[in-house]
C-alpha cells in the first residue's frame, strides 16, 4: 500500500534527522516513487523551512557558504585546528615531499609542522611558506602566480603549470565544506581549480577540516570522496556525517 504524502514526509524527515542529509534516488527506491514525486515533496518541506535542497539531495541546514577573508577565518575554531594540525603533523616523515594547500587550518599545520630531513614542502599559501622558512631542515618550494588577497595564497594558471613538473608523497589540504554526495567544495572557483591539479600531483589526499566544514558547500567543487584517502577533523564533528565518509572509503581521523 502506498504511503500518504504526510507519511512520505515524515519519513523524509526522520531519514535527515538520522543521516544528516537525504538523496533524491535513495528516498525514490525507498518509497516505491519516482523521484518527481520526491524532488515535489523536498521543495514542499522546503517551503515549511524544514530542510534545504541541493542538487540531487537535501539537509537540513543551508549548506552554502559565505566567503570570508583569512584575518577572520583565522580566528574561529583556533583550539580544533590546533588539534588537527598537530594529528596532520604525525603524518609527515622524513624526506617526504608534500603539498600545503591555502587556508587557515594548513597555515596552522605550517606553524605546528615538525622539521624533519629531507622535508620539501610546496605552499599555495605565502603564510605557510613564511611560518616554514624558519626551519633550516625544510627545503620549501613557494609556487608562483595571482595572489588571492582573501586567503593570502596564489592561484591561476602559472602555479598549475608548476605543480605539473611535481611528484609528492601527500597533500595537506583545507576547505570550506565536505558534502558526502557532492565531495570537496572552496568558496573560489581558481583555488578549487589548483586545488584539482594538486590532487593530481599528490599519491595521498589529507583534508584538514574543522567540524563547521561537514555539510557544507562551496562554489567552487574540488572533488569527489572517492578522490580523498584521509579527513582529519575535531571530536565535535557530526558523527554520522562521518559514519557517511567512511562508507565511501574515507579513513575518518578524529582529533
């Protein structure tokens, strides 16, 4: 027998409630409707301000972010990455080559980093490189190009074309959301380009993301979770938001 549509309602609801997030095509097998009848229900609860659309899904929060400039970003969830950076360290070796992207959390790790030899570390961000010239054991390789004034960090076609002649062991990388269906968002469109071509010059993906960053979406799409080998956040982060990225293969690192 077919479910009433406050019966599909509730259900909706409750599976948000649950995962902390909803899919069109699973609601639609789940239901025994087609997801016409799915995408009508979501914008009628969005309509009640019950939950939030996006493509193919729903939360139950406004997943979009604002972009903000790094002088202020700098200054929220300092204690969580903090955390992260020093669990990120742990993960360096000697004679490792490794990508710091752009963002607060990665300048945090440039501070927090343990100098080790044979070190090379490539930075997007200029506040990373200048917290690493100190050490004398790290070799580092600032990349060149536009200067984002907002996060203090080049982008463009130049710092592209340099990471093209590079072959690192990880990359260390910051964003401004993770979508479990929509995978790694920032809120500019050229950082999220370098930050693709970084994934491509990097054997191990490591993201650096504060529990605020989980449901979360930028403009411009990273990648995919299939993309990503490591996700190293906070205690505070929605546990089945990470349940969710383990399922997809995402080693989940709780500091």
């Amino acid at each position: 027998m077919a479910l009433s549509i406050a019966e599909r309602h509730q259900h909706i609801l409750n599976e948000l409630k649950k995962k902390g997030y909803v899919n069109v095509s699973e609601l639609s097998k789940a239901l025994k409707v087609s997801s016409v009848t799915i995408r009508k229900d979501l914008k009628l609860l969005e309509d009640r301000n019950l939950l939030y659309r996006t493509h193919g899904s729903a939360t139950p929060q406004n997943p979009y972010i604002a972009e903000r400039p790094v002088n202020e970003k700098e200054k929220l969830q300092v204690e969580q990455k903090q955390r992260i950076s020093r669990c990120a360290d742990t993960l360096t070796e000697p004679h490792d080559s490794i990508i710091l992207a752009s963002g607060t959390t990665v300048n945090e790790l440039a501070r927090q980093i343990t100098p080790r030899e044979g070190l090379t570390v490539i930075c997007a961000s200029l506040i990373a490189a200048q917290n690493l010239t100190i050490h004398p054991e790290i070799e580092v390789i600032q990349l060149g190009g536009m200067i984002r004034k907002r996060s203090s960090s080049v982008v463009g076609p130049l710092a592209e074309k340099m990471l093209e002649g590079f072959n690192c062991n990880k990359l260390f990388i910051g964003v401004d959301g993770i979508d479990v269906e929509y995978g790694l968002t920032t809120t500019n469109a050229m950082e999220a380009s370098l930050n693709k071509v970084m994934i491509e010059a990097s054997h191990r993906v490591i993201v650096l993301a504060d529990a605020t960053k989980f449901g979360k979406r930028g403009f411009g799409r990273i990648c995919g979770l299939e993309r990503v080998d490591t996700i190293i956040t906070d205690d505070s982060a929605p546990k089945n938001l990470m349940a969710a990225c383990r399922e997809k293969g995402v080693e989940v690192l709780v500091c």
